[in-house]
C-alpha cells in the first residue's frame, strides 16, 4: 500500500478510440469529430461523468487538416474552459509526453481532471483531394502556418538529395547499426522482417487497427508490384501508414476523484514516471548512427524505474516508424530478438495518424494491464530518431510520488562524442558512414545517397546516379555491408558529390 495522499495519485480511469471508414468521401467525419467522440467514449470506458470537469486538455497536433485553434474549438465542442489548453508541435513522442505531463499536474494538485486526445484523417482528406470532392468539414485555415516538419531543420545539400524526409533519413540508421552489430544486410533484414510480422500479429488481433492480417517476414521484406522499395532497404511494408482515420483520447484523475466518482479500482492504471531526451533537430549534427544516446537514456532510465532491466515489463509498446528505431530500443533494454514490441500493432499495421499512433498505444496499453499485465513499457519517439519519452505503467499504485523532472538530456549529451564538420564540397577519399538508396514509384532507382567521411575527418553526403551499376551494386549487395568501404569523391557539374566505388 501506498502512504501518499489519494489526491495527489494520478490515475488512467479512461480510453476510447474511434475508426472511420466512410462508403462515401463526404461522408468522412473530420479530426474534431474524431476527437470529441473518443473523448466521450473514454468517458464511457471510465463509467463517470469527467468530461464536464477536464481541466488540462492535451491535443496532438494535426497534419491531415489545418485548423484555427483546434484546442479551444474542441472545448467549446465539450463545453468546458480548461485551465490547461494546449495544442502542441509536431512529434511521434508527444502524445506520451501529453500523458506523462498530465499526470504531474494532477500529481502536484494544479487539476484533478485531464484528457489527452488525437486524432486524424488522412485516408478521407487524401482521397478528397484526389476526387476533387469538397469535405462538409471546418474550413480550412489557410491563414495558419504550415507546422515545421524534416526539411525545415535540414542542410540544403541533404534536402536537394531527398534524404530530408523519414523514409529516407532512417535507413541511415539501419545501415549503420546493423553493420556496427555484425550483421550482414541479409541477416538485418530478416531480423527486420521476422520483428514487423510480430507488429501485424498484434495488429490482426486488435479492433482498431486498420489491416488486420498477419503478413510472413518474407512478404514485408520481399519487393512487389504491391509492395514496392521506397528507400533501400525499406519497402512500403516497413514504413509508417499515415492514410487511415482515427481518433484516440486517455482521461486522467486522481485516486481520491476515482473513488469518489465510484471507479473500481481493477480499471486503475498508474503512471509511475519516464523520462525524456532528444538529438539536434538537424541530424547531420549528431555523432555517429548506428545508436541515439538520448534513446539510451530514456530507456536506461525507465529500466532504473522498474527496478531492473527491460525484462521487468510484461507489456512493452516500442515506436515502430521503421524497424531501425525498436531494434536498438530492444537491445538496450537488454532483449532478444524473440521480444514482443507491440500491445498495438505498429505504424505500419495498426496505422500511422501521424503524430498520434502512441495515443492509441497507451489506449491498447492500459487494456493491456487492466487484463492482468503488471508493468508496461510505452516508448515513444519523434522527428528522426530526434525526440525521445518513455513512460511507465503500472496496476500497483506508486510508493512514490511521481517526479517531476524527467529529462535525461544531462545523460545522453555526456555520451556524445566529437561530431565530424559538415562540408557540401569534397574530393579524394571518403568512407562510408551510412547511405541509403531511393526508388521511384514504378521501382526503378532513382539515386543513391552515401554519408561519407572524408579523408581529413569531416562528413558529407554524395549521390550515386542511377547509372551507376558498379556502385550501387556494392551498396546494395545482402552478403556484405557497404558502411566503412572506401571510394572515391568527385564534385559533378551540379555543385554535388558524388561518389563511385573503388
């Protein structure tokens, strides 16, 4: 039993989620609709009447639709005047982050009452915009800026080379944690492939997901006219599926107010606390990719929560944009490749709503528990491998109360090494420090991309054009790793590297 006063103990009392598949476009419900009916089944799943006294209200920010305010004109929809009003950044990690701080307000008596809610929809908006057909929606702002997102924070070189975006900066990662793990590109991409069909397990088996079957390895890893390389060595069945529609919301009180509202508490689930750490937004300003230090901390420090390594939680959620970022996670957590990543699904499976696939990860996750889990694990992670918050479950209230600090920054940056010059001209010899390489949409190479460093110790990127066959077979060949080969660095008429084998 816990001595600390049920008032200041937050607690997860509620989830709810919707999924919109309309027959027609227009018949689509928008992101606020989403929202406001998660919320309300969450108040459902609660079994009390909360929502009329939400006083820090979180929500995710949106892509698929642009809106005024979108906070404020959802509490106007509950009618409600949140104290808390917030509609936050873009990042993977947020809806974590949201949950995480919800319930140190409620933990420092500034609420008793929080919802943290997301929601998309990209299938309609897309399809819309496809059909020419107007959505009966909330106007769009046109007026609002545009959130900042990959290229807004990256160097023009790697912009004009398209390794600005997700699906092209992460297999950065792969290539080189992978060879810094011995692993052969044939052996890392089965490890790739036998993780994500454990994610479409999961997925097969949850309501809400989105596609709901079990794929094999060898149909995610093996390219198809369905299933087409996107960057090397991901194909569409290994990258996040943001065109879904779906909205999430978690309501939080206190164990006093749950009590009070008549909550059993077999429903509770616990926040016992997290961390939280990040990279440099630009990512050619980090040390090396084959592991993120911030990652690292983060999970070190939930493992030091939990009282041991990562096999204390039986139920984990590691983020799953691309295959990269749960292989390092499970192997910091000190876990075979036999672990068990997901209570959701994954981004690939379940669904991407773009920055909220972890608000529905902590709805699966509190099922989990409420189902006789003990200990849960949700690790959520944004931008390129670049913002990091990991959260602890749990159905045994704390003995502790909740921190308030969770950074870990102070850990990973002690970490860090030297990070090598950038330079966008060079010549003569570069190693490989990673590379990837990008198709076209009817499977043909467009361009290899190469991280080089450069024979005075600085680093640039270089292209191999798709002309090329001698070099991009080298990168591309499955029994041997291109990262630490040598090659050669010549500046072409264009201002850009590029780079040849030999």
């Amino acid at each position: 039993m816990t001595s600390l006063p049920p008032d200041r103990i937050p607690v997860i009392v509620g989830v709810g989620e919707i999924v919109d598949r309309p027959e027609e476009i227009t018949e689509g419900l928008e992101p606020l609709d989403l929202l406001e009916r998660a919320l309300r089944r969450a108040e459902e799943d609660a079994g009390a009447k909360l929502l009329g006294e939400v006083q820090s209200l979180d929500v995710v920010n949106f892509l698929s639709w642009r809106y005024r305010d979108p906070e404020k004109l959802l509490a106007q929809r509950l009618g409600i005047q949140p104290s808390h009003c917030y509609y936050g950044p873009v990042g993977g990690e947020s809806p974590i982050r949201y949950l995480h701080e919800a319930a140190q307000r409620i933990a420092r008596g500034e609420c008793s009452v929080a919802a943290v809610c997301g929601a998309e929809a990209q299938s309609t908006a897309t399809k819309a915009e496809r059909a020419g057909a107007k959505l009966p929606w909330t106007p769009f702002a046109h007026d609002v800026e545009e959130p900042k997102r990959g290229a807004a924070f990256q160097k023009p070189l790697a912009v004009k080379l398209g390794v600005f975006r997700p699906v092209t900066v992460y297999p950065f990662y792969e290539a080189a944690s992978s060879a810094h793990w011995g692993q052969s590109p044939r052996e890392a991409m089965a490890e790739s492939g036998t993780l994500w069909s454990r994610y479409s397990d999961t997925a097969a088996q949850n309501p809400n997901a989105w596609l709901k079957r079990r794929f094999a390895p060898e149909e995610i890893t093996t390219p198809t006219a369905d299933n087409r390389l996107i960057a090397w060595p991901y194909t569409k069945l290994m990258v996040a599926n943001p065109m879904v529609n779906m909205g999430g919301a978690l309501l939080l009180t206190s164990l006093a107010k749950a009590r009070e509202a008549g909550i059993a508490e077999d429903r509770l689930v616990y926040p016992l606390g997290g961390a939280s750490a990040e990279e440099p937004r630009d990512y050619l300003l980090r040390d090396q990719f084959y592991e993120s230090h911030p990652q690292n901390a983060v999970l070190k420090a939930v493992m030091d929560l939990a009282g041991g390594d990562g096999k204390q939680f039986d139920a984990i959620e590691l983020y799953s944009c691309f295959p990269c970022v749960p292989k390092m996670a499970r192997r910091t957590l000190g876990l075979g490749p036999d672990v068990q990543p997901t209570v959701t699904g994954g981004l690939t499976f379940f669904g991407a709503p773009l920055n909220t696939y972890m608000t529905h990860a902590a709805c699966a996750m509190v099922r989990k528990l409420r189902d006789g889990a003990k200990l849960g694990l949700l690790y959520g992670q944004g931008g390129f491998v670049t913002k990091h918050h990991g959260l602890v479950l749990s159905k045994t209230p704390p003995r502790t109360a909740l921190a308030q600090d969770t950074s870990v920054q102070l850990d990973a940056d002690h970490n860090k090494r030297a990070v090598p010059e950038f330079v966008t001209e060079a010549s003569g010899p570069g190693k490989v420090e990673s590379f990837t390489v990008i198709y076209g949409r009817n499977g043909d190479i467009e361009h290899g991309v190469v991280m080089l460093s450069t024979e005075d110790d600085r680093r640039t990127l270089a292209r191999i054009p798709a002309g090329d066959g001698t070099t991009l077979a080298h990168l591309l060949d499955m029994n041997r790793t291109p990262v630490d080969s040598l090659g050669v660095i010549t500046m072409a008429a264009d201002g850009v590297p590029e780079w040849r084998v030999g």
